[in-house]
C-alpha cells in the first residue's frame, strides 16, 4: 500500500502553533509537505506605478516565510519554496511528490479566493482534492449563532449574540514531530529584488521596527502582556501601556492566530488576576467582525457607492489625493500621520481613522483611492479589515450605526496642531493651515 502524502499549502498562515492544516495532515498523512509559494500577482505594479505590495510589506513577508522554514526544521521539516502561478506550481508538486490531498486555509477576499479555485479546479483534474480549513478568525463560523447569510450587519448585535451564545475554542495542539518526503529542492528565498520590490529605506524617526516571523510575533505577545501587567500594577515603566498590542502586522499573515491570542490574553489576565478587560478583544472582534462581512457581502466593499449612494467628490480630486498621499494638506495631524505611513509602513488606529476621514469627508476624494493606497503601504495590510475600515469612514459601509464603536477620530479642526508625534514626523519646512 503506497504511502499517503499531504500537502501543506502556507498562505496567511505562516505559523506552527494553533495551525489546524499542519496539525492535521501530520495526524492523517505518513509523510507532511510544506510548501510557500510567492505569487507574481502579488509583487505587480498598477499603470499608476503603485506596487501591490509595498516595499515594507514584502519584507516582512520574506521575513515571516524565512522564519517559518527555521522553524519547520526544528521539527525535523523543511519549507519547500517556489515563485509562480499557485495552480501550476501545486499541480507540478504534487505530481513530483504523489501527493494525495492538498490542505489550505480559506480566505474570504476575492483575489485570493480567485486564487483557490484556480487550484481546486486544476487540482480537480489531477483527481486530487483541496480541502478548506477556517484559521484566519477568533470565532469558528461554525460556532456562530447564525449561518453566514444572516450575520447581522450591525457590529453592536453581532458583537452582543456572538459574545453571549458563542465560545472560542481551543488552540489546535503543535504537532511533536514532521516527517516530510526526500526533498531534492527546497529552493532559495527569493530577495526582494526578485520579486520587483525596490528595498525599504528604514527611517531613523521609527520608534520601533516589525519583524516578520513566528518567532517576533510571540515575543511581541509576550512584551504586550507584560505591559499589561506593569500598567495595571500601576508600575511607571516606559511603554507600560495597554493600549495597543501593535500585533496587527503578524496577524495579517498569519505568524500567530486570532486564537491564540485570545487563549494567551485569558490566561495571562486569569494567572495575574487582571481584570479581563482588554481592548485587544475588541480589536479581534472587529477582525471576525470583517472577514465575516466580506464572506457574507462579497466584492460590494471594492465599489465606490458600496451599500449606499457614490459619495460626492471634489472636482480636482486627483490634485488633493496627491496632497494627502505625500503628507502636503496643511493639517499637521494628517500630514505628520502620512509621512509617518510613507516612511514606516505603519500607523496607529487613529492616525488611520484620522487621515481617512479627513480625506473622505473634508478633502471629498474617492475612498477607494484611499483604501488602495493603504495595500500598497500598511504593513499590516489585510483585505477585510483594510476595506471595511474605509468603507466605514466613507459611510458607505454595511453597518452605519455602530459608529461610538468604531471611528474615535476627531474633527479636523480639533485634531492637534502641536505635539511630539508631529515635531517628530513633520518636515521642519513644512506649512501648516492655522
């Protein structure tokens, strides 16, 4: 009887713990293949010269596939990596290594589920089959109160049922060992120059530096935690603060799950007898909250009008996107708060609602100008949250009354004019509206 082999194809999920597709094939198959692939579609550039992934963003990426294949290693595996079209090079491996059944986890944004059913007709042909895994949220949709197609579109019902009749269950258990197939080329990790992606110039103005990988995103966990613990003892330490776990960028590719977070937030707070109230709870919640839309509504969060009516916009609107991009609108706020995108690829929550609303709302430019520009740019870019963000400050979104919830951003005219983070982020030459 030949041996059973089952590839695990790596996606946003770049992880070992709590990661159900490589638990499993390694508990149903005889022998475990790993695989990442770097799709070209992801690294292209637009007519207008906009990368799809930023120069940041892919860094990271590269950071977070190296890590998961030291990783891998130690569990006596290998990270075998190719570049090219998923559905070629999945069809290639698995007639090369007699793979018997491809694992992946689902995804909710229509580019990447284009993407798998490129593969699981292309697979189909071959008489394989692709099997789906949900990975990517904090509540398993099987666990909701409601099939799919009736979440509720108001996030305030949706968070009320989901956190009274749902539970989020345990994280899967880290397999102990990997056995993979004789693999005669893991291959190289690509550089960035291989991918298309000009190198990122780190800017000195950066208080802190993301680094891609498994390995980061549990220390950076660790770090937030013990943060927690300091603010609550009322400890005046530097960076006590639980305001921010800053653990988007690992999310949004997977080096650690929603889930896991959650498990290591209860039982931190529960061993240090903390009260369980903190804010990254919300923030997961609004990440199901998304991903859960998006499965539910679909490609309406790309259209201009999205649940309502186009949005008004400014004649010269391409004038002002302009201004806004490059951190040129006269607002110190808004403007400190791009430059500080353009050199880091990465903002907080209300620097993001900030400059948002100011574009949708007082410069009156297409929001989606604004939702593409933040693909290219946030290192934490996930399409969910990153769409239904803007489709929520536009006000075109599917829920416009949860709002006390979601947008703390202040108007512009009271948005500081002065403070550190603008001395700090603001060109000294710059000119500012009074």
């Amino acid at each position: 009887m030949s041996e059973k082999v089952i590839l695990v194809w790596f996606r946003n999920d770049l992880r070992i713990h709590d990661n159900e597709i490589l638990s499993e094939a390694v508990r149903r198959a005889d022998k475990v293949l790993p695989v990442y692939i770097f799709d070209p579609f992801y690294f292209k550039t637009s007519a207008l010269g906009a990368l799809k992934t930023g120069s940041f963003r892919a860094r990271f990426l590269l950071e977070a596939v190296a890590d998961l294949r030291e990783n891998l290693k130690k569990f006596g595996a290998d990270l075998l990596i190719r570049i090219g079209d998923p559905a070629e090079v999945l069809t290639q491996l698995a007639e090369e290594y007699q793979i018997s059944e491809v694992y992946h986890h689902r995804e909710v944004a229509p580019d990447e589920t284009d993407v798998s059913e490129k593969v699981e007709a292309a697979l189909w042909k071959m008489k394989l089959n692709l099997k789906h895994f949900i990975g990517h949220t904090m509540y398993h949709k099987e666990d909701l109160p409601f099939p799919i197609k009736d979440i509720p579109d108001s996030f305030v019902t949706f968070k009320k049922k989901v956190e009274r009749d749902s539970t989020v269950r345990p994280s899967v258990v880290s397999p102990e060992y990997i056995i993979t197939p004789e693999i005669i080329d893991a291959g190289e990790l690509p550089t960035l120059t291989d991918l298309g992606v000009p190198e990122p110039v780190d800017d000195a103005r950066a208080s802190e530096k993301f680094i891609g990988g498994e390995t980061a995103a549990l220390k950076q966990l660790h770090n937030y935690l013990e943060s927690c613990l300091q603010a609550n003892q009322g400890k005046n330490i530097r960076g006590a603060t639980c305001n921010s776990s800053r653990l988007s960028p690992w999310l949004a590719v997977g080096c650690i799950s929603p889930r896991q977070v959650y498990w290591e937030v209860v039982n931190y707070h529960r061993e240090n007898h903390l009260p369980n109230t903190d804010p990254i709870m919300l923030e997961l919640l609004w990440r199901d909250y998304f991903r859960f839309m998006f499965k539910k509504h679909g490609q309406k969060f790309f259209r201009s009008e999205g649940f309502g009516d186009v949005p008004d916009v400014a004649a010269n609107q391409d004038e002002l996107f302009e201004q806004w991009k490059t951190g040129q609108t006269g607002v110190p706020f808004v403007d400190a708060a791009m430059h500080q995108l353009n050199a880091t690829g990465y903002i907080t929550n209300y620097s993001r609602q900030a400059v948002a609303t100011y574009l949708t709302k007082d410069l009156q430019v297409d929001w989606t100008k604004g939702a593409l520009y933040f693909e290219e740019k946030l290192i934490d870019y996930s399409p969910a949250s990153n769409w239904g963000n803007w489709a929520f400050v536009a006000g075109v979104g599917n829920d416009t009354k949860s709002n006390r919830f979601f947008n703390a951003a202040k108007p512009t005219d009271q948005l500081d004019t002065q403070s550190d983070f603008i001395t700090t982020w603001l060109p000294a030459a710059h000119t500012v509206c009074e």
